[in-house]
C-alpha cells in the first residue's frame, strides 16, 4: 500500500489514489476473488464505465489501457483482456514459458472466445476490463467465489449471461514476476493443472495420452531407424515446430527453443500429473505461501 501511494505521488497524482486496506476472507472464498471484490465495491462507489482488474505484477504500456477502452467501446464488449507477455529473463522461462501461452491459446482459441455461438469462454486474469453492469449480470464476483483458475470462470460467466467477451495478446504490456527455475514454473502449472481437468482421472489420462501422442511420439520414431517412419516423425516434430515458433517469437526467444516442444510438453505432463496426485493426497498445490485447491474431506482420493 505505501508502495503504491509513493508511485502515485510520484507521479503528482496522489489524489487519484484510493487505497482500500483489505479485510480476511470470508468462508468460500479464494484470497484473490475477496480482494478484488472488495476493490470491486470501492469503484462502485465512482460509478464507472469500466472496472480494470490487474495483478500487480504488470507494467502497462503507455496508452494500454486507454486502447482497452477504446475496443470495448467500439465494439461493445462487456469484458476485454489480453494475455500480457510473460518474462523469459530466465532459462527456465525461455524453455517453458512460451508454452505456457500456447498451450492456453490452445484450450481457449480467441476466435472461439469471441464466438457467440461457441460455450468456449477465456481471459487472461493479469489484466481484464469489465462493465460493471455485465459483472452484476453474471452474479458479481460472488458467483465465482470459491474458483482458483477465476478469469476463465469469469468469463464463462460473463458469456453465460449474454456478454460479449475477447480474448488478445499485448506485445509492450508484461508481467515483471520471475519464474527463476524449472521447479517454480512447475509449481505454478502444477497448482491449478488438476482442477482445469476438473478433478477427473478420466480426463487426464487422455490429457497425458493426447500430449504424450502429438509431441513426444514424434521424435522417438527417429529411433526406429526405419526410413519411412523416420521421415514421418521428423516431419511430424517439424510441423509443431513450425506451430510453436510464432509464439516463441512473441516472448522475443531464440527461435532454436521451438525446437523443444516435446521435451516441454514431457514436463508439462509430469507437472499435471503432480498436480492430480497432490490434490489425491489432500495436499492441493501451493501458491504464495497457501495450499490451494485441496481435496475436501470425505471425497475419495482415486
């Protein structure tokens, strides 16, 4: 808080400021949604066109969120958010990170999100502009209270009452918080991976066969030193290649960590499975110091 007010007085804009000093949250809710509902309930106060919800760890462009406004306006959507791009300081990031991106535009294309008549529903939680009115119709944070992966969820919801919601990329806007090992970014996978397969054993293991099919079977069929094979598979690894690249370029990475697809989407896979095996055990995942996610008490382990 006393970071904030600094920056604002800073910057001469200190009475524009409005610190809202954060209260326990109350039973159900996730600790992000009871923050944001609260600063939900402050803004309301202004009456505003738009509600920006952010995390803290992103340095906006110049002019970024103005333009957000701007396409919900010209647009008439109710709900706008881009995926910032992420840090790749890191050579954990640099291998993973990108993936990360690709493997989500995967779940949630955003011609499907801005569909109509698609069900498919995404936002990239680190930055979404909202409508007030289209947050009341879809039952205000409230109806999402209890969600770890909450952007999609709000989304979902905001789609699911009539809402007109898209779903971009921001090539200057980033997010500053660093990923400095293979561990810490599977830790974040790893937290949320299990409950995105809504808790079903089912679904993932043909989540771990479809990931294990496309990108690993290729390059293991150039062991078989079978010609015919060979050449499929390496035509298989080049095409993902090709796929990946776009995205690896996005996040301003060597082009040769395209190449690694197979190898990240093996550790993507380990990732969901520790997630499905934490939430069996009643641990959940861990994220800043909590357990989240965790198996409620009575509910079979397998």
């Amino acid at each position: 808080a006393e970071a904030a007010r600094r920056g604002a007085e800073s910057l001469g804009a200190g009475e524009r400021l409005t610190v809202v000093r954060g209260t326990p949250p109350a039973p159900g809710w996730t600790g992000k949604l009871w923050a944001m509902s609260q600063g939900v309930a402050a803004a309301e106060a202004a009456n505003p066109d738009f509600l920006l919800l952010t995390d803290a760890d992103i340095e906006y462009a110049p002019g970024e969120v103005a333009a957000l406004a701007a396409a919900a306006e010209a647009g008439h959507l109710d709900l706008v958010s881009l995926m910032v791009r992420l840090s790749t300081a890191t050579f954990a990031e640099r291998c993973l990170i990108p993936a990360f991106v690709f493997f989500f535009l995967m779940l949630y294309p955003p011609a499907w999100i801005a569909a109509s008549q698609s069900a498919v529903a995404g936002a990239a939680g680190g930055c979404m502009l909202i409508r007030p009115a289209a947050l009341a119709r879809a039952g205000g944070l409230a109806a999402i209270r209890g969600n770890i992966i909450d952007d999609c969820a709000l989304a979902r919801a905001v789609k699911s009452a009539g809402g007109r919601i898209r779903l971009g990329l921001a090539r200057q806007t980033r997010s500053l918080r660093v990923y400095g090992s293979l561990a810490q970014i599977g830790a974040m996978i790893s937290r949320t991976a299990f409950n995105q397969l809504r808790h079903s054993y089912l679904l993932l293991a043909a989540t771990l066969l479809g990931l294990l099919a496309t990108y690993l079977a290729p390059p293991l069929l150039l062991l078989t030193h079978r010609p015919g094979i060979m050449a499929l598979g390496a035509a298989a690894w080049l095409l993902m290649t090709a796929c990946y690249l776009p995205m690896v370029r996005f996040h301003r990475v060597a082009s040769a960590y395209a190449l690694l697809l197979p190898a990240v989407a093996l550790f993507y896979a380990a990732a969901t499975v520790h997630s499905a095996v934490q939430y069996a055990a009643g641990r959940g995942g861990r994220w800043t110091g909590r357990a989240q996610d965790v198996r409620p008490a009575g509910e079979p382990g397998s």
